[in-house]
C-alpha cells in the first residue's frame, strides 16, 4: 500500500508538472477560444497571432502554429472543438518567424505530422530557434516537403497550391485551397508574408513584387472570397466571428472585396513605412 501510494503521489506529480508547463488560458496570454469557421476550417490560434485546422478526409492540416509555449494550447483547442480524434497529418508553417513555427516541432512530435515549409522559411526558423530563450525556446521543426513555386499537394482529397512569395521574408509561401460552407465552395488565400519588415527594408520591391502576383493570382476564376490572414487583425476574424454568432445569413467569413482590400492596405501601410523610413535617414 505504501508503494502505491509513492506511485500515486509521484504520477499526480509528474502530471502538476506537465499541466504548469501549459502557459495559462486567459485574455492576458492572449488565449481565444477556438471557433468554428467553415464547414472544414477552425480557428484555433490566439489573440495575436493566426492558426487554422483545415478539416480534410486524412485528418487534420494546422497552417502556422503559434509562438511557443501557446502552441501547446492547439491540442487543447482541438479537443474543445470534438476533433481530438483525428490525426493532424501536416503542419504547414508560413515562414520561420518564431510566432508562425515556434510550435511546429512540438506538434510535429506529438501527432507525428508531415511539416511543409521553403528552405529559406527552415534556414530562418532554425536561426530562431537558436536565438529563443528561456519559456519561449523551441526546436525547429524537420522538414518533410520544401515547398516549390507553383507546387500542389493533395491531402485528403484536398488540393492546396502554394506560391513563394517573398517580402515580409525570403522563405514566405502563401497558399489557396477550396473551403465549404453548407456545401457551397469558396477559394480561401493565406497570404504568408502579409506586411513589410522593418528589420529588412532592402526586401521591399520583393514585397510589392508578391503582392501584385497575389493579386493576379487570385482573380483568377473561382476569385478568392475568403481571406485566412495569419494575424486576426488584419481580417477582422474576431468582429467577423461576433456577426456569425449573432446569426447573419450569410458567412461574414466570406467576402468579394475585402480580400483586395486587405491587399491594398498592406501596400498602403508597406509605402508609409518606407516613407517614415526615408525621413528617419534625411533627418540623421
């Protein structure tokens, strides 16, 4: 009785332990519960920073995944959401920032999942792996499938196109794949890099360039309706979310314009910081 009873106190230990490694569920950590978008898209991401689990007939496909240790609310957020039982078969992360791969070995060890990236988007998650500290060091994720220019890769009876789109970093991909909602499609675009970086002004005709292309890109029938933008800020996910729960008719997730839009702006906002940017130097 004794043993068991150390064996008892010793796994509700080990259990504390791996529960304190969770970073706590609250508005201050930016926790969001997750939320259904579409027939086969979630939101499982966090306050700042987009995540989406796309439903396939393999399982599950997570496009980016959160800085780490808040990645580890993506199982969770999965299983609030009644889909703990499918296997996350592919992790596609964007581009290596930390807050896009941060937790992308940690799902990719958990589940087993393929993880698909550029070679210059793993060249970058791996410097920030080696730069990320203390809560918030991670490992960077083994590549399964480096994404090619104009690649397609079937999942599930699910087809996603993928487009390098360089600016915001070398290794950007955006990507489109078809999305239900009562049964009716409509084409989705995640934009990768969707905004100037500061810290690289020098790849700034790369951006303008990718922007443009992703317009082209997305005029082409069927026309992108639905922005996945990997911030929610950048398409009012949360104000679309509040809409759909207060029983629109139709899906504000879907729109004809506001893709464009969201396009436009980001050229207005990349122009206004190189312009700040100019000042900044006359000034010196």
């Amino acid at each position: 009785m004794k043993k068991l009873s150390v064996v008892l106190l010793l796994l509700i230990s080990v259990c504390a332990r791996a529960n304190e490694d969770i970073p706590e569920m609250n508005d201050k950590n930016g926790y969001v519960e997750p939320f259904q978008m579409f027939d086969d898209v979630y939101y499982v991401g966090d306050k700042w920073v987009s995540s989406y689990a796309v439903e396939t007939s393999a399982g599950l496909v997570i496009i980016d995944t959160l800085d780490f240790p808040y990645s580890k609310w993506i199982p969770i957020n999965l299983k609030k959401l009644g889909l703990e039982a499918k296997s996350v078969t592919h992790v596609l992360a964007t581009h290596g920032h930390s807050d896009h791969v941060g937790g992308a070995q940690y799902l990719q060890a958990k589940y087993g999942s393929k993880v698909v990236m550029s070679l210059k988007g793993h060249e970058l998650a791996i410097e920030q792996a080696e730069k990320s500290k203390e809560v918030n060091k991670f490992l960077p994720p083994n590549v399964d499938l480096i994404v090619k220019d104009g690649m397609t890769l079937e999942i599930g009876g699910k087809k996603f196109k993928f487009y390098i789109t360089p600016g915001h970093t070398e290794g950007d991909f955006s990507l489109d794949f078809m999305v239900q909602d009562n049964g009716a499609f409509h084409r989705a675009f995640v934009v990768g890099g969707h905004s100037l970086s500061a810290k690289k002004p020098e790849l700034a005709n790369q951006f303008f360039a990718s922007m443009d292309r992703i317009r082209e890109i997305a005029l082409i029938p069927p026309v992108v309706t639905v922005n996945l933008a990997n911030h929610p800020h950048k398409n009012d996910l949360f104000a679309n979310r509040d809409r759909r729960h207060n029983g629109t008719e139709t899906n504000p997730f879907t729109s004809e314009n506001n893709f464009f839009m969201f396009l436009d702006q980001q050229e207005s906002l990349a122009r206004e910081e190189i312009s700040e940017l100019a000042q900044s130097v006359k000034s010196d």
